[in-house]
C-alpha cells in the first residue's frame, strides 16, 4: 500500500522541501490577487465571479518492516476563476499565480462564458446573496503536523513494524499521512474567505502467513483520516474505547493498536470459517457511515436531484422510495456561497 502511494503522490503535485510547507501566504497577498481576477472579469463584461487560491501541501512517510520505503513531500499551488457572461458560465485556471498570470486566466474565463452562451438555451439566474467581507477559518490543531520532524515520524513507524513483528507479524507496512489545505475564496458578491485545513491519517497493514497451510490473514489499523493535528497521535486513556477490539476516538495509540493487530492476525489465520446458513449482521458504525454515504449522500447530491447526471433515473427510484424531506441551503468558503448543498432533516 504504502510502496503504490509514493508511487502516485506526485500527481498530487511538484516535489518541494519538508521546510518550504512551513512557508504560508499573507492573507493580503491573496486579497489582492483576487481583486486582480475580479476586476478583470468584470472589465470583461462578466456579471458575477469569483476566484479560488488553492495551496496543497501534503507529506506521505512510509516504511515496511526494518525500513523506509520513502517520505515524500508535494505542493499543489494555482487558481481557479468561474465567472458568469452572457448569462452563462466560463472556467479557467492556471498555476501562474502573479496578476498577470491572473488576469489572463480571469480574461480566458469571460471568453468561453461568451463562447458557451452561444448554444446556451436558457440564462443562467442567480439568487440574491450578500458578501460576507473578509473572514477566515483554521482547523483548531494543537501541533501542526508538518512542524514535526521527519525522523520523529519514521522513528515512530518502524516502531510500530517492531512490535508487529514481535507479536508474530509476517510482513507489516506502515505510513504517516498529513495535509494541509491553504484555500481563499472571494467573490463579486462581497466574499474574501480564508481557509486553512489540516488532515492526518496514520495507518498500518499487518499480515500473518501459517507457512504449513500457506493460509494468510491481514489486519489493518483502526485509526481514522482525522481533521487534526499531530496531537491526534498523542495518545489519552480517555480516547480509548474497549471492545472485542480497542477502539479510538480523539487521539490513537498506534504502538497498542499494532500489537493487538498482530494478535489478531494470528488469530484470524487459525479461525474456522464461516458455514452457509442465516445470520444476523451488525454493523460497525464506521460501516454504517460508509452505508449511508453511499445509500443516501450520493443519490440525493443537487446535480442529481435537479437531473443534471445520466444517473438520475435511478436515483430518483431511490428518492421516491424514501420520501426523504430535503432543503438546500448555501455556504461559502470551499466552494463558495452560490453553490447549493442538500442537507437532511433528522
């Protein structure tokens, strides 16, 4: 798992240093970009736009038993301008973020709105919105996982693959996850919206192989991506929840898990199997997540509601079935306060 994602990180951008994630841009900065995107769409005859400043940092550590598979460290950086011309909408983006590169995309965003109202059927109609001036947002972390040294992380992992092995691991990979989303979204309306995000998911694959019957088992790790800092591997009595398997909440014990992990690999290999016949089934709450997710959260997406996706048909088999009571309401930030989002009364 860990040797396929360093393979592929790098479309998640261009490598940089491990120092350089530290590096953030002025909120100023951003405001004036935006402007220049702005002012230059509207010089263009756009009635509405609005620009997104996305920085994406993310660093992947990974290790496989006594070693260090890789540590990789990228950055995504450019924009992206929607505007609205001739009552229909234009896109463009780049990743020359100066206000001549801006200005150009902004320019580039009004000519193919102008060029796409040309088969438009209908105009495009925005409800009114106001502006919610300059506001911001951080993920309340208590240590910025890219402020933690790489050696303090991979020292960590290969304890974790220690104790795997002690406790009868065959194989055992292990990998660090960490990013950090630095967005800014502003807007005709009014909207100067700073964003900084931060995400971190520790995880561990364990396998355990019966060489007399060739049988193998796997184990993976019962962690979770977390929307936290590096205090989320910071382990508290308190966010630990006891089971047939231990189970964690606000912080994780990676060195306990992996042990159990382990055991539990060994186990699995020398379990009988499952016999045909009735069961009931209980599920996790991490699957049921997953089972509303896709049951519910898909299907009843606005594009799909509104019958902008081929799959509409049988989404909306599903809708009537359910009868599910919906409301739209608008948010900023992300994805900007003209964007629609269904939500669910409980």
């Amino acid at each position: 798992m860990g040797a396929m994602l360093l393979q592929n990180l790098t479309a998640f951008g261009s490598p940089i240093d491990p120092s350089a994630a530290l590096d953030h841009v002025d909120p100023k900065i951003k405001k004036e970009l935006a402007d220049v995107a702005l002012n230059a769409a509207k010089s263009k005859g756009a009635t509405y736009a609005d620009i997104r400043i996305g920085r994406y940092l993310n660093q992947f550590v990974a290790t496989r038993e006594k070693r260090v598979q890789g540590v990789t460290n990228t950055e995504s950086y450019g924009i992206g301008i929607r505007v609205l011309a001739n009552g229909c909408w234009g896109f463009a983006a780049t990743n020359n973020v100066t206000k001549d590169g801006i200005a150009k995309a902004a320019e580039q965003a009004v000519a193919v709105a102008k060029a796409n109202s040309k088969i438009q059927g209908e105009p495009v109609q925005l409800a009114p919105q106001k502006g919610f001036g300059e506001v911001s947002w951080k993920t309340p972390i208590e240590l910025n996982s890219f402020e933690v040294p790489v050696k303090e992380k991979v020292d960590l992992l290969l304890n974790v693959n220690d104790i795997a092995m002690q406790n009868g691991a065959s194989f055992v990979n292990s990998v660090i996850f960490a990013v950090n989303e630095q967005k800014f979204f502003a807007s005709t309306d009014g909207s100067y919206i700073d964003q900084d995000v931060h995400r971190i998911y520790p995880s561990f694959n364990v396998t355990r192989i019966d060489r007399a019957s060739g049988k193998f088992q796997t184990r993976n790790s019962l962690s979770s991506p977390m929307g936290m800092g590096y205090e989320y591997m910071h382990a508290r009595p308190e966010d630990k929840v006891a089971g047939i398997v231990t189970r964690y909440k606000g912080r994780y014990d990676m060195l306990e898990d992996v042990k159990f992990a382990a055991q539990n690999a060994a186990e699995k290999v020398k379990a009988k199997s499952v016999e045909p016949g009735k069961y009931d089934l209980v599920l996790d709450p991490s699957h049921l997540w997953l089972t509303i997710h896709e049951s519910v959260g898909h299907p009843t997406e606005l594009d799909r509601v509104l019958g902008y996706e081929a799959g509409i048909q049988r989404n909306l088999l599903f809708l009537k079935f359910y009868s599910l009571p919906l409301t739209t309401r608008y948010r900023g930030g992300d994805i900007g306060v003209r964007d629609p989002v269904i939500i669910r009364h409980d």
